[in-house]
C-alpha cells in the first residue's frame, strides 16, 4: 500500500506515556476522526478508555466523527452500537466505505451501472443513494462466458457470499473495460479468534486474472474518505487528529492529508511496529484516555 515511502514528516512531537512532558506541545485541534474495530471497541464491549476519552473530548467541545472501512452494516447500526457501549451517536456521526463509495458516485457519476460483489448492505447503501445496481445474470451459466451486458463499473467489497458467478461477471465486465471500484482493500477483517478473508483478496484475484488495477478505493486510507471525513467535520486536515490502531491505513490515511496522528496500542499494532516506521505517528497512546491530555493546553 505504499505506506512508509513517503519519506520523513515532520513531528510535532514524539510521545509516548513513559515519557509524557509536562507541557506538551501540541497544535490546536478541534476535531477527532476515530477508526472502531480496535481502536473504540472490539466484539461487544468498548475498550478500555475509550468510552471516558470520548466523552472528555466532547465535554471540551471537540468534533467527533467515526470511521469504519466495513462496508457490512449501515451507519445506523454502528451508531446504535457506540451508543450502547456509552458512547451516544446518531448515523450522521459515522462514515462507512459503503456511505463513502455511494455518497461520491451519486455526486460525481450517477448514472453508471453498477455491478457489485457485496452484501445486501452494500446494495441498499448504494440504491440508497439513487445509484443503479445491477441484479445477477442468473440466466446464464456461471460455468460460461457470462455476458455482462449494461454493466459500466463493477464494485468490490467484503462479500461472505462471494461465489464463482460474482468472479466470472466482475471479470467478464472487466475484460470488457468497466471501471474497478472497490469500497475497501483490508485483506482481513479481525474477528473473536482470528480473522476472515476480506475484499483485498478479491480485488487482487480480479486485478491478477484482468491487468486492470483498481480505479477508485473509497475506503481508508483513500483521499476519498479522508476528504468526506474533513467535510461532514467541518474543519481544514490541521485542525483534525486521526485516531486508529492500524499505521497502514489509519494512520497513513492521517499523514497524507496532513492530520496530526495518533495510534492506539489497543489493537492490531505493537509499539515495535511503531518503531520500525519512517514516518511515525506524532502519538503513541495505550487507550484513548490520554487523548485528552495531548490536547489538554486548551483547557485553561
Ligand atoms: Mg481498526
């Protein structure tokens, strides 16, 4: 994915919690961009911090927006979900790749057909947002050259019902010089006990059979998320902090729109990870409860 060619950034300061400095020096921000698998929760329960983090940012009038690069359920069931794990959202507050892919195609192109290896989510999402959704040519062999007649772009995402039909007429329509758009990329998506296969094995399958390569990922650590979080906040990328557990995606996705970074220690990385990186993130926290801390120059 790139990250970590970018060369040196500069920080605006090193942390890490054995070495907190008394008066850190930290820029203005007033707003908050939060991944959530790992970051804000794992499974059912909130992790540690999180819940009194958040609501200290709130309490200080910051901005909060959530982020999630899984398109299998509508921002409302991610709200509902923060809200009972004590975190009170409504949808406007989350953005998912799915949200992302619909709301910038409705603006931009919406009039293409659109063939998509998703879920029902996914589909609803899209039509939601007044995008045309092709159905299954279940007429045809999936054992054949499938025709994928009036299709203009196809979709990829994380899809637990992905079968040989969906590979053939994504391929097919590929071949036959349809756009390739994905909502997100992750190899995997972390589950209690491992992990499952997610859409970046698809979309290498289809970049590998074609030589296409994708043409538009709208999940992180795309501009296109990156720009859609930045608007719904209100507030220019210096002004905003991103916060995640993953350095090549929430935390690239923060250093290339110029946001200050911080990544939480709560999840998929280690502060060795950390160690071994070009371009670190500005802070290295354990839970989100130092959060308001970094900040805490604005109280007085
Ligand atoms: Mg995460």
């Amino acid at each position: 994915m790139g990250y970590g060619r970018s060369g040196a950034r500069p920080l605006i300061i090193q942390l890490n919690t054995s070495t907190l400095p008394s008066n850190p020096v930290t820029p203005a921000i007033d707003g908050f961009i939060f991944d959530l698998d790992g970051t804000v929760y794992l499974g059912e329960a909130a992790l540690p911090g999180a819940v009194e983090g958040i609501t200290e940012l709130r309490r200080r009038g910051k901005r909060i927006l959530f982020v999630s690069n899984k398109p299998l359920e509508p921002r409302a069931a991610y709200a509902r979900k923060l809200s009972r794990l004590g975190i009170p959202a409504a949808p406007e507050d989350v953005i998912t790749s799915a949200f992302v892919l619909g709301y910038h195609l409705a603006r931009t192109e919406p009039h293409l057909n659109l063939y998509v290896i998703g879920e029902q989510n996914l589909l609803d999402e899209l039509r939601g947002h007044g995008l045309k959704v092709m159905n299954e040519f279940s007429e045809q062999s999936a054992l054949e050259v499938i025709e994928p007649r009036g299709v203009d772009a196809v979709v990829v995402a994380f899809d637990r019902t992905l079968d040989y039909r969906k590979l053939n007429t994504a391929y097919q329509a590929l071949r036959q010089g349809a756009r390739f758009f994905a909502t997100n990329a992750d190899k995997a998506c972390p589950m209690p006990g491992g992990a499952i296969p997610d859409a970046g094995g698809t979309i290498a399958a289809l970049e590998h059979m074609t030589g296409r390569k994708l043409d538009l990922l709208a999940g992180k650590p795309s501009m296109l998320i990156t720009q859609v979080a930045l608007q719904r906040l209100e507030l220019p990328a210096e002004r905003v902090m991103m916060v995640g557990d993953r350095l090549e995606t929430d935390i690239y996705m923060g250093q290339q729109a110029g946001m200050a970074t911080a990544v939480t220690l709560t999840g998929v990385s280690r502060r060795e990870d950390v160690a071994r990186l070009a371009a670190p993130p500005d802070f290295v926290i354990e839970t989100l409860a130092e959060l308001p801390r970094i900040v805490s120059h604005d109280l007085d």
